[in-house]
C-alpha cells in the first residue's frame, strides 16, 4: 500500500514508521514547509491518504482528498 502522511508532526512520523514496518510504502509526505504540495496530482500517487493536522486545515484538506478520489475513479 502506498500512503499519504498529511501532517508531519509526532502522529505523521509514527505512522510513517509503522507504515514502513509493515510492509507498505510512503508516496507523499505534506507538512507546513510544502503544504502546496497537497493537489490531485500528487494525491493520485497514494492509495490511502491519512490526516494528522489540526482541525482548522483538516476539513480542507479532506475535501481535497474526496475531490481526487473522484476525478481519479
């Protein structure tokens, strides 16, 4: 599985570590200092996208995600 990591901080890198663990790969890592990153394009290379901001960003950033999902599929 190739994952999204959208929010870097201390939940972002455990998840990242468990996601490496277990098999499976890190597509796309968005934090503060790339946040313009976060587009269709690159959210297209994951299969799952996993949120960690704060609730001021996340709800934006879930619309991106349900907005890629559905040009893609």
């Amino acid at each position: 599985m190739k994952a999204a990591i959208i929010g870097y901080g201390k939940m972002g890198h455990e998840i990242e570590k468990i996601l490496l663990e277990r098999g499976h790969s890190v597509a796309l890592v968005i934090d503060t200092d790339n946040a313009a990153d976060l587009n269709a394009a690159n959210l297209a290379q994951a299969d799952v996208a996993l949120e960690f901001t704060m609730p001021t960003t996340a709800y934006g950033n879930i619309r991106m995600g349900a907005a890629t999902y559905n040009n893609y599929n």
